[in-house]
C-alpha cells in the first residue's frame, strides 16, 4: 500500500511496477500510420486490451508546460510554468524555464517516494530534469537525461554508470536520444532499482519527419518494442504526449510565419516584445517558430489594448487572441508570467518575432512545430483496462496531466 | 476527359468511377477503435496504399454547413449555409436549412453531370437531398436518401425501384440507414448508372455509442466491408467526416448542458434568442444539443455588446465568444445568416436554451455531440497515393471540403 497525497489529489498505485511515459510531440497520426503498418504490435494490443483515446493538453502545447503539468497533476496557474520561455517583468529579462526554481507546486514524485515506491524520472531533454528531480534525489531517487547520461552521478542524480547498463549516451537530435529513455526504464525495472517511473522523450524525430516517413516509422517501430518490454517486464503502462504536431509551411516547402513583432512595431510604434514561449536549447528542431505568442506592449503605449487586439485578430493565420485575463482563466496559466495578451495561429500557421530573429536555415527542410490549439488534443493509451469511475472520466475531458491519476487510480489492477 | 469548374475551382476527375464519402459524425477514434480490433481491413489497407490524415472541417461542427461545404467546395460565407437551423431576422422566424432554397452557390455535381459524367448523390438524411439535388435531377443525374428511399421516382430523384435493388428502406435510426448509403453506391456502379458519386450518411451510432461499443464495431465492419466494394469495383474512393463527436456529459452520465439563452434572460433581462443550430428533424441523436451557439441580442437591449460578450466568456464551459463580425471572418460564415455573437462551449459541455426547450429524456443513457472546436478536425483518406502537389497540400491545411478536390486532381490515377 502506497496511497499517498500530491497538491490535493490522492494516488493509490498498485504494487506492480508503473510507467507513465509522455511521447514528446506525438500526435495521434504518428500512431495511426505504424499502427496501419503493423509496425506497432504492443500499441496494438495495448489499446484493445486496456484503453486508447485522446486527452485534452495543456495550452499552450509546449513541452515544459506540459510535462510540469504532467508531473505535478495541475495546471500551470498552479505550478508557474506556462512556457518554456517567458519575460520577467521584474528583471526585464527573458528566461528560459529550465530549472525547478520556477516550479510553485512539487512534483508527486517526492511523496511517492515518502510512500515506500523507487521513483526513476528519465527524460531526454536535459532541460527537463531539473523540475523533475525537484525533491527527489534526496529521499534516494532517481533522475537522469539521455541527453546528458554520462554526467548522472550518485548525489545529484541518484544513479551512475548507466552507460554501462543502458548503452552509450545518444546525441539529443537523433530517435536514440527517444528510444535510450525507454531503454534506461526497462533496464531501472529489470534491475529492481525503480517501481515508479516517469519516461519523457524528445520530438526531435516529430519536428523532422512525417508520420508517414519511412524514419517516423522505424522510430516508431523502436519505441514499440520498448514499451513491450516494459508490459513483457508486468508494469503498469500509461502513454500520453505534451503536445501535438503540424507541418506549417507553404505549398513550396517554405515555413509559413507570422513576424508578429515586426509587424506590430510597423503600425504602432516600436516597443513591442514577443515571446515565443517554443523557445529552448534545442531551436535546431523548430527555429524558435511555433503557434502561440505572449505579447508585451510597450509600457509606453497610449494605445488602447482593445485597439491593438482588434488589429492583431485581423492578421492572416491568426485564430485566437486572448487579452491576459481572459487567457489565464480558458488555459489556466499564470498571470505573473504572462505578456498583456496572447495569441495563437493556425494549424499550419506559425509566429515569429522578427525576420532576423530567427534561423529558418534550420528548418529550410520543412517545419513542422506546434504550440497552438491544433497540437491540443493528444493520445491517451492505458495498458488495463478502465474501471467504471475512470471509465466514466474518459467519457468526458480527460487531461495528459491526469495521467497519473488514471495509471494509479483508473484501473482494476 | 471530364474536366470542369465550379465555384471558382476546377476538377479533372480521372475516368475511373470516383467516390467521395462523408462518413457523419465521425471523430478519428472510431477508425482508431476498430482498426486496432481488425475490423476494417479495407481501411487498413487504404490508409496504407494511399493517404490517411487529419483535415479541418467548417465551424460550426455540424451537418448540413459541413456537407453544404463538401458539395460546392466552398465555405458557408459562399454558400450560404452556416447551421442546420437559424433565424431570419427578416421574417422573425426560425427555419431549417433543409432545402436548396438557401444555397447561395450551385454544388459541384451540375457541373459534373454536364461535362459527361454519371453524376448520383446518396444521403441517409433527407434533409440534405434537397441541398444535394440542387440543379442535378434535370440534367440526368440521381439524388435520393435511405431515409425515405421508397419515395424515389425518376422526375423528382432520377431514379426509380431502388429497394428492389438495394433493399428495403432502412430506419433512419439504426446502423442500416448509413450502411444502405454505401450499399447503394456499390449497387450504383455495379450497374454503371453511375461513375461520380457522394455517399453521405448519419451520425445516429456515432451519438449512440463510443468508438470501442460493441454496437459501434460492428457497424464499422459493416463500413468497412462496403468500402471494399467500392475499391474493388474501381473506384478512387475518398472518405472524410463532416465534424467530430464527443462525450458530453458529467461523470454521472447526465448531460452537461450550459443553459444559455435562460442564463442570458436572468443576467439581462428577457428577449435574448439563442439559436442552435444543430437543431434538426432527428433530435433523438442529440435532444438539440450542441457546442456552439449563435445569440441574438434584443433588438430593445441598451446594453453594450462587450459587456454581455464578457459576461458570457465567463461562464463555465464556454471557450470561445466572437462577435458576428470576428466569427463571420474567423468561421467564414454568412454574416446575415447570423446572430449579434456566437459561443463554442468545451469538449465535454453542450449550449441549450432553456430546459423547457429541451426533451432530456432522449439523451438520458448518455448523451455525444458536436458542433465546437473539440469536433472540427475529422479523418481525411484517399485510396490511391497522393500526387507531389497534393502531398505538399496535405501537409498544410487540408480541408474536408477540399475531398473532390484530392479525389479529382490529387492523384496520379
């Protein structure tokens, strides 16, 4: 018995050991084409077996929004992060939320922990292991990145040799950096060193390829057989992402971008600061380009924000703009951490800052990339099947962020 | 050589029999659900040999704006239909779109027809015949529905005798009335009456049961075997859906209905019409309940529009509130078709009016709707492999009413 209590909400994990994993930037076709191709068995089986469908991400869809959502099983209204990137008004500085300094709710790891479970957070990204190791390694967890595997040691990552036992450590732009995550989580089970784990992945793969592509789909294929393992090994196995994922790019190949900046500093003035919340180390993967904005009007500005909103909402590819209250209460985010209002583009639409911003050689190849309401919707996948109560919440707006919540509470297990 | 315009668009339909589907009501899960139990093998195969995807269908999520778009290949700004149902402010009255009176552009089947092909339109709802027959009867074409199959003569439907040949006429609320639509298409080229097709069925299994259903299955086999009859007959078949479909309903299986035009009455004062325009002759499916909503301001009211939109941005369950002009350009609706505002609500809540004006008896095992965003991106499939440009097109914004578009000139066939 391991019931324990994280920010209001109580888990009750079976004995058996558990897996939640979060497929950065999976969207649901990804599944769908490896599945038609029989290239995915276990997913297969998995989903008729227990449960598959789509839950409702966090906006924006980002990846630290969501995987702080996911860990901590709250919105960022309640746990600070919702970008990878904001603008701190009392510093006038442009931050990058890398670190659990930002986080204002712990993670459920710690008091899983406390609970009597061998925790194990793996991610691919480096950036994100910090917020996940938020309490942990103390209380003798464990919390590592593929990324950056050969700096794990003992009293800052709970574990160390995992070279030796997981193989050699992967470049981040590569599906191994994805497949290495799983692979540590098999070998943490196999080894008795975890029962409670977290597997987070990287869209490196998603950014490049198609869902179609030949390389989608032997990535694809490789996660499968991972998360056979892990169902081979008795666990109880969760699959959600953080986001979604579109090409937005022109019929030529082009990416289709928005300078939101630059266009708002042409009709009203300079002064205007767009945040693109995309924005992380990793800017090879989508060139700092994606579906939403948090925009700061300059405090100089006489203009009325109505004005500048009704402005922004005629601009072609943009779909939603939200002035800071109302965007904080529909998607839950912070205000303190917010511009004076956001904006979101379409399914194959993305913002920019300015032309000399950005990059676009690194996405000369296409541009796929996401943060907007079109890469919300996200798969859901538990490996049992729901009982009547979870069953009943599927039937409704689940979230990614109750993916704990359904792996420890949803079945009969 | 068959090559026509319409609307503004031109299509050069290969010589082979063409099909175009709209599966109604159905959100990707359902393909999902039983793909993954192997019971859509010739789907399976499609998806595989030639294109599986997502497309964005017209807001709001229902039926007749969706198939109205598909048949002209415009949106309703064009033709003119943007609900099932609306208010004409002119005459004070509440009417159903039920007829090609409201068509503001010709369908694409005229054309079809006049440039040397076989034109038959096959619907499950009558409802939309009328729509679909615009202009097509007179110049040989056919236009009938399972619905009201034995009323088919040759001078109001181009054809005669269809139970005799397809069977006898399905009830509009069982599985059969949308099987009996494929089934006609294959029994329609078979017999070479036909070689340019739409199949259009109805969403009752879709709002009676969840993808895994058993009921739900069983019906996409049926589907399914159809399908396969189509393609093995020649056909270049594709398949989209007019709008999605989710659960909306708390975890006690009751209705999660917003009441807006009573919440809007007590706020305000009396005289507020909310219309919805999912409203339709079968609300057995649905009890007239739907995510999005269109709301006329009374004509007497002094207050300022911006203040009864903030009021409504506030409500629980909603997610969007655009002004008439906003919605116009944003959803591409005819403006004079419309109210002073519109509201979408989430993805698990329905809009009423009042609940005088709903019969919740009908909905009371449960109740799946449509009509929001969380139902506007549907499955989009062509059978044969997608050509450059239209491989190009596909990673972009495809849209459900572009499907004769990618049938006709999307291939290499």
């Amino acid at each position: 018995m391991s019931l324990f209590t994280a920010n209001q909400r109580t888990y009750n994990p079976p004995s058996r050991p558990i897996v939640g994993i979060c497929l950065d930037g999976c969207a649901d076709e990804y599944f769908d084409a490896a599945l038609a191709r029989g290239q995915m068995p276990h997913l297969q089986r998995l989903s008729v077996s227990g449960y598959r469908g789509f839950a409702r991400g966090q906006m924006p869809s980002f990846t630290n929004v969501n995987n702080a959502s996911i860990v901590t099983g709250v919105p960022p209204r309640i746990h600070g992060i919702g970008g990878n990137y904001f603008y701190e008004t009392a510093t006038g500085e442009e931050v990058m939320t890398n670190s659990a300094k930002f986080l204002r709710a712990p993670t459920i790891f710690p008091a899983a922990q406390r609970a009597g479970r061998k925790v194990a957070v793996v991610t691919a990204k480096d950036k994100l292991r910090d917020i996940f190791a938020a309490g942990l390694i103390e209380l003798g967890g464990i919390a590592f990145s593929s990324e950056r595997v050969s700096q794990a040691a003992i009293n800052t990552h709970g574990i160390v040799n995992v070279e030796a036992a997981v193989g050699p450590n992967p470049n981040i732009y590569s599906g191994e950096a994805s497949i290495y995550v799983l692979k540590a989580g098999v070998k943490l089970i196999e080894t008795g060193q975890a029962d409670f784990l977290y597997l987070s992945t990287t869209d490196f793969m998603q950014h490049k390829f198609a869902p179609e592509a030949p390389e989608a789909l032997e990535f694809y294929s490789a996660l499968d057989f991972q998360i056979g393992q892990l169902i081979i090994l008795g666990a109880l196995v969760g699959i959600t992402a953080d986001h979604g994922m579109n090409a937005k790019q022109r019929p030529d190949g082009s990416p289709n971008v928005l300078f939101l900046e630059s266009t708002l500093n042409n009709e009203f003035g300079p002064g205007f600061r767009v945040i693109l919340p995309i924005t992380d180390p990793h800017l090879i993967h989508h060139g700092g380009l994606g579906s939403f904005a948090q925009v700061h009007v300059p405090a100089s500005s006489k203009l009325e924000l109505s004005q500048i909103l009704e402005f922004v909402r005629q601009l072609y590819g943009v779909t939603e703009v939200l002035d800071q209250a109302t965007a904080a209460r529909l998607m839950e985010l912070p205000p303190d951490r917010m511009g004076d209002f956001v904006v979101c583009s379409g399914r194959d639409v993305v913002l920019g800052r300015t032309p000399e911003w950005h990059d676009l050689s690194v996405v000369a190849e296409g541009l796929r990339s996401h943060g907007g309401r079109y890469e919300e919707m996200v798969p859901f996948l538990i490996s049992e099947p729901l009982n009547a109560a979870y069953a009943a919440k599927a039937h409704g707006d689940p979230r990614n962020f109750d993916l704990f919540d359904f792996i420890c509470n949803g079945t009969n297990v």
